[in-house]
C-alpha cells in the first residue's frame, strides 16, 4: 500500500515527493524538505487514504510556505484553516477530477466515524465556521441550513480561489463575528444595568472598549482605575496590533526561518499555519476542525505499537557480498595457503575436489532422471485428448456405432519453468557441520545446472564491517549487522561456476586453513536475510521467466532477535522487549515483536509477506541432539505420541517431514550427525571368491548407503518436481 500511495503522491505533486510512514499523529507535509509523512492508519480504505494523501499534497502544492503570508492578525489559526482547505481541495479536485469520488467517500467514512464531533448534535445551531467546515467537507453528502446572514459569508468562503481570497474572507468573516458578539454584549449589558438617570444615559452612549489583556487589567487594578479613558478606549477599539508586537511577531518569525528544527519539526502545513497565528481571546476556534485533528488517533494504529521502516533496496544492496568479491578473496585465500604450506596442500585440495566431482556426477544423474520422470508425469497426467476437430475418414464406416469420428490429438500440460532462492546459515554453530553442508549444497548446485533451472545462493551471517546509518527521522528496522554472501548465480560463466565449487569444496576438506575472512560464521539473521530476499526475488524474476518459485533455507537454529532503531517520530513512545513493532515487507504491514522468543513466530509472519501464495517456502533444519529435543517440544508440546511417532520416523527415515509449519510449506528436520548429510559415495566392496549371499549382503549395504547419502537431494528434488 505505501509504495503505491508513495508513486500517487509523486505524480499528484509533478515532484519526486519523499513519502514517509512512521509514528506520525496525523498526516503532513513537511515543505521544506518536500517529505510527506503518513501514519500508520488501521483499517483505511483506499478512498480515506487517497483522500488523505490528495489533501496534504494540495496543502504542498498551494499553501505558502512562508509564515509571514499565513499570519493572518487577529484570525484564529482554525479559521484560516478551514477556509483553506475549500480552496486547496477545490484545486486538487479540479487538477484530478478523479478524486472528486475518492473525497466524497473518505469523509463520508470520517461523518461515519464522528471524526468531527457532531454525533446527536442540531447542525443548524452550530456556530457560522463550523457549520462552514462540516458543509465544504460533507458535500452533498450532510444537510446544513445557513440563515440569510450567514449565505454571502459561506458563498464567498466556497468561492475562494487564492490564498490572498482565504486572507480577505476569514479577516470579514473574523469582522462580522466580532460585530456579533458585540451586539449580544451590548444587549445583555443592558439587560444587566437598567437605565437610572442621566449618568446611566450617558454611560450607555460611551463606546464600548475592547478587552483589555490580563496586563493591561493588571495595570488598572495598581493605578486604580477600573474602567479606561474614552480617548483610551477609542485606541483599543480602532487600533491594530500594536508597533511593539508587530516587531515581535516578525523576530519571532526570523527565528522561525534561521532556527528551524533539523528533523522538519514546525515545517508542515499545519504547525505553520498553527505557528503563524496569535491566540485570539474573543473569537472561539473552530470547535470541527480542532475536533478533527485530536481524534485523528482514531484512525492511526495503538500507541503501543511502533511502525518501523523495513529495509529498503539500498540497503539490500550494501548487505551484499556479489561472487566477485568473493571470488578475490578465495583467490588471495588460495595464495595464502600455498605461500605457507606449498603446493603440496593446493594439490591435495585439487586430487580430492576432483574425486568429490566424479562421485556426484552418478547422484546428480540420478536426480536428473527422477526429476525428468516425475515431470513427465505431472504433464501426462494432466494430458487432454481432444474429441472434436477435423473428421477422420478412415473411421467413417463406423458412424452408426461410434460417435468419435475426429482425429485424436493428446495435448500434454506444459511444464512450469522452476526457479530457486537458497539462503545457507553461516552462524558459528554451523562449523561442526558445514564441511557436510557445503558438500550437499555442490550438489544442488549440479543438478540445477543440469536441468537448466535458474538458482541464486546466498550465505547469511552477521556482518563484520562497521555500518552505521545516521538518518534519525524515522524508526526503521535495524538490518545493518546482515551479511549476505553470493555464494553461487546460474548466470555463472562455466568457468567461473567450476572455480565456486571448487573453491567452496576446499573449505569443506580444509575447514581450519581455508576460511575467507568475507566467508567466517558470525550469527544467525535469518530474519533480516528473508526481509533482503524480497529484492532478490524480485531482480531473479526480471533475470529469469520463472513460474514455480521456491525459497529454501538450511538452518540449525532460529533467527537473531528483530533490532530497531528508535527515530525522532516515535516522540515518547519507546519499545521494550514486548512492544510489537509494525514494519513494511515486501509492501505489506508485519507486526513483529523484538523479544528473541519470538523469532520463529516473527519468521513466519515475514516468510508469508515475502513469499505470498506463488513461492514454495522450504527448511531443511540441521538438528544435533539438544536442538532436537527442542524441536520437538516446539512442534509437538505435550502430545507425547506424535512426539514418539517422530522420532521412530526419523531414526528409521533419518528425516522427519513436516508440513505447513513455522510459516514454511515443509519442513525438513535432519539429524546432523546422520549419513543423510554426507554428500560422499561409498564404493561397492566385494572380495574376491565372495558367496551370492556376501555378495548381496554387500550390494544391499551398498544401496542404502547411497540411499542415505542423497537424502536432501532426493527430498530437494521430490519438492522441485
């Protein structure tokens, strides 16, 4: 939703306007630094929120930005307000006439929701502005009746076409009122002080002052005198602002322009028009629109939540690691190793890279065959033969008893075009089994390029390097200990893809001298590094015409707690361990919470935001004996039988499988310490002048040797298929 109301803003203003959610109370727009803050709104439907967004981008387009323009002397700040908003309204309407719909329908949802204040109210009796302010932003849509005095006032209020028309209509409006109340404070002083003589005559004749200020009263009462001069009075009443407030005001204004806040505070069209009006004592503020903006709450979400921006792409492209650089560093990596333990060490790596590769080209094949067969059972099962079209002549004779006189002809369902995202933990509980991991990873990496499916793999840790963003405007999640590792890309040259693996293999048999300092275990991101995955999706598809798409995650552990950084728009508002916090992924509000209990309940919420209903989510957990435990207390809790059920399964399967389940379509937990997650092949061994019986002994010791070793394989290609 923000993305597309952040484009509609652009193109209402004819500027690249920045558009900001965050813990904002209302709606602005900050014109100085041309940001359009929002809220986060609950609940708002398309028209409110593109109401919302069309009135604050009026406001930019229109209103003046300078203070001095919107000091109206002696008008309250409501006033001008309200007036204002016929007028930039009107010119938004008229610019996009397709918004006039979406105004009428959003405020009549804020007439529904009693934003103003005027549920069980007369509106007839309401004050002239406030009937003036309900009427503009009804419409049609609310009935309120203005007396014959009170017409030309709201005729020329809608009329309004520029703000030097807002200026002269709210300064005779502010005229007329005060003309009003005088008279109804001349009736009633007269309803107070019956005539008794000539002195009352005389006293009824005098001009009535203005009201003097609590100084000037404070003045009166030291020099005793209750009531002023005539001559005084006559100054007080024809008089403007004195000589010495106008200076004021306009220092005050100077301060206003040199001493701005460094955030915007005070530059939105609000808190400008707000800022650039005197409290006025004799006139009362537009009860509706003071109304509207303090239950504005109404429609912004709990106090107790605090909106974080989500990782944006710039940062995705900062957390990166391309194979490069990775490449660079294995390169200076390899030198290294030679420089110190000679050639010796590289040949070694070399012969058993060499012998890892032979090994797997019979499991890959094999994935290769059952993926194709499968394949070709999805299409044959979903084949259509059609029963019309062109007659076969040569079944002509046979009408009388056969009703199928057409050529045949089998159409097969076409196959989906695969694509795959892989993220592999590089956490430091990882190190005891990565050697394995790294091994089972190459072979995913071969079977995809040998049936031509796209794939992209990434390695996820905490990052080394020292990152610290300074913007402060507004909270935002903290992805800046993320480190994602480009470990393997289809678009890999041969040559290149040859050097990854080989060079990625070598880490695996030389785990303790061969270790890249880009590629050292850190932490567990996992959230972050699906939060970055929604960019890397999005960039793979533009690459390649994908239709099935899966992510898939290698874990052995849950993810880092969520980390935020407070801004200057939460105000007081500070999270703890469990305030929920709402951050944007993938263009969807996810409400987290930052309590590391609750990192697998944040995963889900984030997979389903970045994966939607069009990709596959995969975990293959790598569980040692006390992860285990704790993984089947979690999934299980007190139903000891499915409990027990599991782990027969697993101990005889050496895989447990588990769907739907912590936000991923299925899960894989495998016992690292299994030969399910050896890669390697073992040899058909029979001595020589063996019985049958030896022989087959060694053969079935042999098949489910194999059986075991390509266990993720296999499942990885039960789920591609």
């Amino acid at each position: 939703m923000l993305q597309k109301k952040s484009v509609l803003a652009r193109l209402l203003a004819n500027e690249n306007v920045t558009v900001r959610q965050g813990n904002f109370p209302t709606a602005s727009f900050n014109v100085v630094d041309r940001v359009l803050n929002l809220p986060l709104w609950k609940d708002m439907s398309n028209d409110l929120y593109d109401l919302l967004v069309g009135h604050e981008v009026s406001h930019a387009l229109h209103t003046p930005a300078d203070p001095k323009q919107l000091n109206i002397p002696n008008v309250p700040f409501s006033f001008v307000n309200v007036v204002e908003d016929i007028r930039i309204e009107k010119m938004i309407m008229r610019k996009y006439p397709g918004l006039v719909g979406n105004f009428t329908r959003g405020y009549q949802e804020l007439l529904d929701m009693d934003l103003f204040g005027i549920a069980g109210k007369d509106l007839n009796t309401l004050p002239f502005m406030d009937k003036l302010n309900i009427k503009s932003k009804g419409r049609n849509a609310i009935e309120v009746e203005f007396t014959d005095e009170e017409t030309p006032y709201f005729e020329k209020a809608m009329a309004v076409e520029t703000f030097e028309d807002v200026r002269e209509v709210v300064l005779e409006i502010a005229a007329w009122l005060r003309s009003k109340n005088e008279d109804v404070e001349e009736v009633a002083t007269a309803q107070d002080h019956p005539q008794q003589g000539d002195e009352d005559e005389e006293a009824d004749s005098m001009p009535m002052p203005s009201m003097p200020s609590d100084d000037e009263s404070d003045e009166a009462d030291q020099d005793g005198e209750g009531v002023p001069s005539d001559e005084q009075g006559e100054d007080d009443a024809e008089s403007s602002p004195s000589d010495s407030d106008e200076e004021s005001d306009e220092e005050s204004d100077d301060e206003d322009e040199t001493e701005q806040p460094a955030n915007g505070a005070g530059t939105d069209i609000h808190s400008i028009i707000k800022e650039a009006n005197d409290d006025v004592d004799d006139l009362d503020e537009v009860a509706t629109d003071m109304a509207q903006h303090e239950n504005e709450s109404m429609l912004v979400e709990s106090a107790n939540k605090i909106f974080a921006r989500g990782l944006n792409r710039k940062e995705y492209k900062e957390y990166v690691t391309p194979y490069s650089e990775i490449f660079d560093a294995r390169i200076e990596q390899i030198t290294d190793m030679q420089r110190r333990f000679g050639d010796r060490a590289y040949d070694m790596s070399l012969e058993s890279w060499k012998e890892f590769e032979k090994s797997s080209k019979p499991v890959v094949n094999l994935m290769a065959k059952e993926f194709e067969m499968r394949k070709a059972a999805y299409r044959t099962k979903r084949a259509r033969t059609s029963t019309k079209g062109s007659i076969d002549v040569n079944k002509l004779h046979a009408y009388k008893y056969d009703d199928n006189l057409f050529k045949q002809v089998t159409t097969l369902a076409d196959g989906k075009n695969h694509g795959l995202m892989m993220l592999v933990d590089y956490s430091g509980s990882m190190s005891t089994v990565m050697p394995k991991v790294i091994r089972q990873t190459i072979n995913l990496v071969m079977f995809c390029k040998r049936v031509n499916i796209p794939f992209q793999v990434f390695g996820f840790t905490s990052s080394r390097e020292d990152r610290h963003n300074d913007d402060r405007s507004v909270t935002r999640f903290d992805g800046d200990h993320l480190a994602l590792i480009e470990l393997y890309s289809s678009k890999m040259s041969k040559k290149d893809l040859e050097f990854a693996m080989f060079s990625h293999y070598i880490q695996a048999v030389e785990p303790w001298y061969f270790q890249p300092r880009i590629e050292q275990l850190g932490s567990t991101p996992l959230n972050a590094a699906l939060m970055a995955m929604q960019y890397a999706i999005e960039d793979f598809r533009k690459q390649n015409p994908v239709d099935k798409m899966r992510l898939i995650t290698l874990t052995d552990g849950d993810s880092d707690s969520v980390r935020v950084r407070e801004g200057q728009d939460v105000g007081d508002t500070h999270y703890g361990w469990d305030t929920p916090v709402v951050v944007e992924v993938n263009g969807k509000m996810v409400e987290l919470k930052t309590s590391y209990h609750y990192s697998r309940e944040n995963t889900a919420k984030i997979l389903k935001a970045v994966c939607g209903n069009d990709i596959t989510a995969v975990n293959f957990f790598l569980a040692d004996n006390r992860s285990l435990k704790q993984e089947m207390w979690t999934v299980f809790h007190t139903d000891y039988a499915a409990k027990d059920d599991a782990l027969k399964t697993l101990r005889k399967d050496g895989v447990l499988v588990l769907n739907d389940v912590d936000g991923y379509d299925c899960k894989f937990i495998i016992r690292d310490n299994t030969k399910a997650m050896s890669a390697d092949s073992e040899d058909l061994e029979v001595a020589e002048g063996a019985t049958p019986a030896q022989i087959a002994k060694a053969f079935k010791k042999f098949s489910g040797s194999k059986k075991g070793n390509r266990l993720i394989t296999k499942k990885f290609t039960e789920i591609i298929a």
